[in-house]
C-alpha cells in the first residue's frame, strides 16, 4: 500500500492543470481515491502567509495564519456529491508560478484544488466539474465553496464591503466579484472575490450562522453545457486574511491584473456631450445629446486653447448623431448619420477638425444590440438571441440582444468598428454593454438580484455561455479597433454582469447610474467609486459618469465633485458647455487636471457606506514624500471630521504643516490626530508636510494635489530650497513653503533665483511672506520646467 500510495501521489503531483488531463486520468482519480480511503487523514499545504488543512475524514478545509496558527477560515466545505479523497502535489499556473495543492476529487469525478503559490496571498480555490453520464449536462449556477471567518471578534462587530456598500455581514444583498470581511476598528479582514469570469459570473453572498460569519461562494452561468465524458475547469476563487483589508483588496485587484496581463491605456481627461447645455440632451434646437457640427468644433477648439495646457485632451459625441429607427431606446444604426441630424455632412469631417485641434475623437454607440423592429433587419432576425418563449431578446431601453456566436453578427460589429475608426475616431463610448450577455436589464444594480441569466435559447454557438459570448464580443471589438483606441464601458449598474464580464477589456468602466446637476445625482459617483476604489489604474479607470462646475451648481458642491475625481485618481469628465463657463468655474477645471500618480486611498473605508477623508501620497523613492487630506463631508448639516493620524496613515510622531487647498491659507498644525470643521455638502483639501526644523515647500496653486503632479524636484541644502517645477505658460504658479521653528530662531526667505535658461526665457518671479509661509509665484510666457532656489537666513 505504501508504494503505492507514493505512486498516486506522484502522477498526482505531475498534473499541471485539471483541465487539460486525458479522459483516463480522471477516471484514474476516482480509482485512486477509493485506494486512497484507507490512508485517509489531515493534507496540508503551506506558503509563507497561511497553510490549508482538509480533512478526509470530515471533508472539510480549513486555512490559519502561518505566523499564529489560528484558523481564520473554518468549516469549509466543498461542493462535492461524495465525501472526497484529497492528495498533494505540485501546482503550476502560467500567471502565479509554481506552488503546492491539494486535489479532493470524489466518486462522481469532479475535483476542487486548494492552490497556494508562493509569492500571491491568497489561497486559490479551482473546481472542475466532470461529466461521466452519456447526455450533456446544462447548469445554470455552482456553489463551488461556502466557509466560516474567525476574526478574533463577535460576528455582530464585523461589516461586510462589497457591491452593494458596507453593510451588517447578515444584512448584505451579494455582492458581485468580491466581498470583504473586516473589523472597522483594526481593518484586519478576509479578501474573497473571483479572479477569473472566463465563462461565469462569480457573486459571493454572507451570513451569520453559529454565531459566525458564513461567506458562500457562488458562479452564475446560465448556461453552462458539458458534453458527455467531458470536464470544465470554473473560475478561480481568491481568499486571503490581511492586516489591513484595504490591502488586501488591492492585492485582489492585482491579482485580476495578471490574470489578464492587464495593460491600461493612460488616463485621460476629457469632455462628454451629453449633459452640456448647449447640443445637451435638453438642449432640442442645437443637438439631442451630441451636440452638433458647429458648436462642436467650438467647443473643441476653446478646449485646445484653454484646457489642454493643464492635461485635457478628448472630445466624446454622445447619443442622437446616428441614424436607424427609433423603436426601444437610442436608434442603432452607427454605421451613418441620421440625414436630418446635427451631423448631416457626417462624422468624419467632424473628427478631422477635432484632430487638428490637437485633441482625440471619440464617439459613443451601442455594440451588442439592434432593434429587431427595425425595418432594416427585417431579413436577419436570426442574429438576435431569444427568449424561451421564442421572442427575441429585448430588455427596456437596451433593445434586443445579439447573438454573438453568429459569425453574420460578428462581421457586422467588426465591420461597423473598422468603419466607426476610419472615420478618425480613438475613443470608444461603448454603452448598454450587459445586453452582450443576454441578460435582463436591471437599473440601478448594486446588491446581488437574480435576473434570471440563461433565461434565452441556445446561442447559435450553444457551447458558449453568455459571459464567454459578451467577452468575446469585446475581444472582437478590440481586434477590429487596433490597440491604440481607448475603450470607455457603460456601465456596469445597468447590470451588473458586465462588472466581472468586461475585466481585462476595457480601459475605463463607469461604476455607477448616469449623475447630473443635482446633490443626490452628483454622489452617485463617490458612493460607488468609494466602494470599488481598489479597481482604479489596476484592473480599469473607474468613471463616475462627468464631473459639473456650471453657475447654476453651488460652488461647494463644484469644488467637492471635481476634488474627490482628482484626488480619488478616478477617470476625468466634463459635460459643461466650456466657452460660457465663468472664469472661476473653469478654473476648477484645471485645478483637477491631469490625474496623479500617487496612492489614494479612502481612510475611512470600513467606517462609512461613503468615506469622508482621503489620503494621497506621493512618496517614490526619487521624490520627497507628499501627502494630501481630501476631506468630504456627504451630510447635510455641518461636521467635524476627527481621526488617528497614524490610523490614517501618517506619522503619530510628526508635527505636520496643513494649508487648505480651496481657501489657500494655511491650517493649523497638528499632531497624533486631525480635526477639521466642514460645512455642510462640502469639501476642503489639506496639503500636510511633517515638519523638519527647515523650511519646507508644502503646497503649490497648480492641481489639488499640490505638487505632485507639478514638482518634479526638491532639495534642501546650505539654506537653500530648491527645485523643479512643471510650469503652465501664462497661468501665475505659487510655491507655499512652510517655515519652522528652529532653536527658537524663524527662517526668512531672502530672495529667489532662476536658472539663466528661465530668466532668457521670460520667466519671472515675485516672493511674499506671511506668518509662517513664504509665497513664491512664478510665472512664464509658456509652458516649461523651471528651475527655482528660495534662499532662506535665519532671523
């Protein structure tokens, strides 16, 4: 028995992936496992984080900390008809490398491994569905896993974050993709989301039982077909325990990116039609939505002149330039204008003229749905999904679903997106994206509902599921585009399969319903960009839907929009009609532009469904460490937003200079914690420096930010603080450097001094002082880096 015990483990261990052994070998393993029985007992594998233990005897896992050994997730169970066998061996994955598992098979031939890898934090939870019967096999969802969580706390002191917000872990909906588990004093939490959606949609659900939080693990497919004598490898499950589930959650996020290979196009900042009040949706006499030829190119060419110096560079037409008939929602012919629209000389001449601008074109349209009432499909109805009942597939709004696996259909969209790009556009709006997956439309779609998926007959391909069509729709889109073209996805909270669905495939994905004007419209936004914020520039840009500053909006609310997208790093929009903006208005504008590079996160994340303080830090190696408050207060009446310094993510020790950004004045110092007074439905933005003994630059008038898009150097030595800064030709920047106490002595700025290429350029200075803060402004006749010294004596 020994030997050959050391023989199955062996051609176990050799198995790289479940999903690619011949028949024999799955039938091997259900022989092996009986063998097994009589050896069965406790299997463990371990990485550096956490080892996983699963018992044979029980048929349950459990996973501790490697450090402790507490379990931190028990009761785990397996989504096995058969008390399983389980052996160890070597796991290898193309993407997380070489590592350890432990393969439970049982007697109807499915198996589930337990993968840990050494250098990815989670454990990895793979099942493969085996088919031995003669007939196909149709499956509609899998319950892969379900598991208790130890945190060391009550389960009534935890919350739960996922989709649908923070909530009580008994009280959440399902959240789509992932759900995290954590205590809000410490933030120490479970990370548990789907790393794959090749071909389902993975959703996770919570609950109280025995006084424990339970987490079910759930994948949603609608259809997925096995043929007799086949098997199917299901997406990839991740669950880690972190220190800081904040953490935890990024880490998740990286993981999606190097499932994907995930390369992101660079933000951009750019300008969207359709809420404008010129060529707006409400604006009938000069365009429905997409503005027209005439104030487009306005709009385009005062944009060019006045914005593009500080980071924008785009021009998106929205709904209403397109031709077709008007059935179910927007017309759908995007191959042609519609003759007696605001593009009657067609959409080529307009993106030539955007382009010569300096500024990309971009466009919005519909790629996965028609109206099958259209006339013009009147012969190919065949290219539409339909429901059981024979109907073609139509949901409110969206029209009617295509089928993706036509190879007709698939000419069609890669026809229309080689037509749609030469006509000189590289920026893809593509909405109503979740009719791809032939599902139900579901507005506004947070929290998990059931809408009915695999409620359609077979695709003309019936091997594929919905989310495997809609991915290779995008695929296919992407092919047809090139890879230059940015990808914009609209929008996830129509339904949310397109969340998990479009990752990997889009450069930017809007998060939330469509915003506007109004206080409750403006937070759709940051309530789900707060939530999903671990998202952005790893597996997407999350768009908020565009940011306002019009007269009629209340500059607290102006301010506060723009600063939580710039601050947040979330993807730049603007829907005002520029030219008439008021010169204050536009001047948020280019306060918030372009995005920073540092690391923003929501401080009080597990604490409030929508976080009120933000911290960005800029600290790379090359650079002196900045950071940034983003203080937001969501109510309607005035707060005080007080916290731990150290909590938040700063020094306990550090006194810290503080100017506010919007007031442009100085603040308080502070040490160990913070407190700031905030009007109601308002912001204020807190640039804080830990003091040095030396005078220090701790803001700069270019971006919210206040240097970290702007300073590109900044030394101090000799008395002398010096630097580079990124400069906007004829926009007057102001260095704000904190001075400090030193042995009782102060520090008086004594001059300024340019480089000789500066000064022989027409750059120009002037220095003020006030108590505790010298102002420098520099200002030069176009855009350049200058090079500045500030030279201080002691008073």
């Amino acid at each position: 028995m020994a030997d050959l015990r050391k023989e199955i483990v062996k051609r176990l261990a050799d198995m790289e992936h479940e999903t690619m052994m011949r028949e024999n070998d799955a039938i091997l393993i259900v022989f092996l496992g009986l063998v097994l029985s009589a050896a069965a007992g406790v299997h463990t594998v371990e990485n550096g984080t956490m080892a996983v233990k699963y018992d044979t005897a029980t048929g349950m896992f459990a996973v501790m900390e490697k450090g402790s050994g507490r379990a931190f997730i028990s009761d785990g169970r397996l989504d096995m008809i058969d008390p399983a066998q389980a052996v160890v061996g070597v796991a290898r994955d193309p993407v997380f490398g070489k590592g350890r598992k432990i393969v439970v098979t049982s007697a109807e031939g499915g198996s589930t491994a337990l993968e840990l890898y050494k250098d990815l934090p989670f454990l990895l939870i793979r099942k493969t569905l085996a088919n031995g019967s003669s007939a196909a096999t149709d499956l509609q969802r899998v319950v892969p896993a379900t598991f208790a969580l130890d945190l060391g706390k009550p389960a009534g002191e935890l919350r739960t974050m996922g989709t649908a917000g923070l909530t009580a872990p008994d009280k959440h909906p399902g959240s789509y993709v992932f759900l995290t588990c954590a205590d809000p004093v410490t933030r120490r939490g479970v990370v548990a989301g789907w790393v794959s959606h090749d071909r389902g949609d993975g959703v996770m659900f919570s609950t109280i039982k025995d006084g424990k939080v339970e987490f079910k693990a759930q994948i949603d497919y609608g259809h997925l077909r096995i043929p007799p004598g086949k098997s199917e490898r299901l997406e990839t499950l991740a669950v880690g325990l972190f220190d800081d589930a904040r953490i935890g959650e990024e880490l998740f996020a990286d993981a999606i990116r190097k499932q994907y290979d995930i390369k992101l196009h660079p933000r951009c900042s750019g300008y969207c039609t359709w809420y404008s009040e010129v060529g707006g949706m409400d604006d009938k006499q000069n365009g429905a939505g997409a503005c027209n030829e005439r104030d487009i190119i306005t709009l385009a060419g005062f944009a060019a002149r006045e914005l593009k110096p500080f980071g924008f560079s785009f021009v998106q037409i929205d709904d209403e330039w397109q031709a077709g008939g008007k059935f179910n929602g927007p017309r759908r012919g995007f191959d042609r204008v519609k003759p007696d629209g605001p593009y009657a000389n067609g959409m080529k001449p307009v993106a030539e003229k955007i382009a010569e601008r300096g500024l990309t074109a971009g466009i919005w349209f519909m790629p996965f749905a028609r109206n099958h009432q259209d006339p013009e499909y009147k012969e190919r109805q065949h290219w539409f999904t339909r429901r059981l009942d024979g109907k073609p597939y139509e949901t409110a709004w969206g029209g009617t679903s295509l089928d993706l696996t036509h190879p007709e259909v698939q000419d069609h969209i890669s026809g229309l997106i080689k037509t749609i790009h030469g006509w000189g556009y590289n920026y893809f709006k593509m909405d109503g994206l979740w009719t791809g997956t032939s599902t139900e439309q579901i507005y506004v779609n947070d929290g998990y509902k059931d809408d009915n998926i695999g409620n359609h007959q077979p695709f003309h391909d019936p091997s594929k599921t919905g989310i495997e069509s809609f991915r290779n729709g995008l695929k296919l889109i992407r092919r047809a585009a090139g890879p230059d073209v940015f990808f914009s996805g609209c929008c996830a909270s129509q339904n949310m399969r397109s969340l998990g669905g479009s990752m990997g495939l889009v450069d930017s994905m809007r998060i939330g319903p469509d915003n506007g004007q109004d206080w409750e419209a403006i937070t759709r936004g940051p309530i789900r960009g707060s939530r999903l914020y671990f998202l952005n520039g790893r597996v997407w840009w999350n768009d908020p839907d565009p940011c306002y500053v019009r007269a009629s909006i209340p500059l607290a609310h102006a301010q506060l929009i723009v600063s939580w997208i710039a601050l947040s790093g979330a993807f730049w929009l603007n829907s005002d009609w520029l030219p008439k903006l008021p010169a204050e208005r536009l001047e948020l504008l280019k306060r918030t532009m372009p995005a920073h590079d540092g690391t923003a996160r929501p401080v009080d994340y597990f604490e409030r469904n929508v976080p009120g303080i933000w911290l960005v830090t800029d600290a790379r190696p090359s650079a002196v460490r900045r950071d940034v408050l983003g203080l937001f207060n969501w109510e309607s009446r005035p707060v005080t937003l007080e916290y731990d310094a150290a909590k938040a993510g700063l020094d306990p020790k550090a006194t810290y200079h503080a100017f506010d950004f919007w007031a442009n004045k100085l603040v308080t110092e502070f040490t160990g914690k913070f407190a700031f007074e905030m009007p109601s439905q308002a912001c204020r933005v807190i640039a804080v420096r830990a003091a040095e003994g030396h005078p220090v630059l701790l803001s700069t008038s270019r971006h919210v930010t206040q240097g970290m898009v702007d300073v590109v150097d900044e030394t101090w030595k000799l008395n002398t603080l010096s630097g580079v800064s990124r400069v906007v030709g004829n926009d007057p920047y102001e260095l704000r450097i904190a001075g400090t106490l030193d042995g009782g002595r102060h520090w008086k700025a004594k001059g300024v001094e340019l480089s000789s290429a500066d000064k022989t350029a027409g750059v120009t200075t002037e220095l003020n002082e006030e108590p505790g803060l010298a102002r420098v402004t520099i200002k030069a006749p176009a855009s350049r880096e200058v090079r500045w010294r500030v030279v201080f004596g002691r008073m």
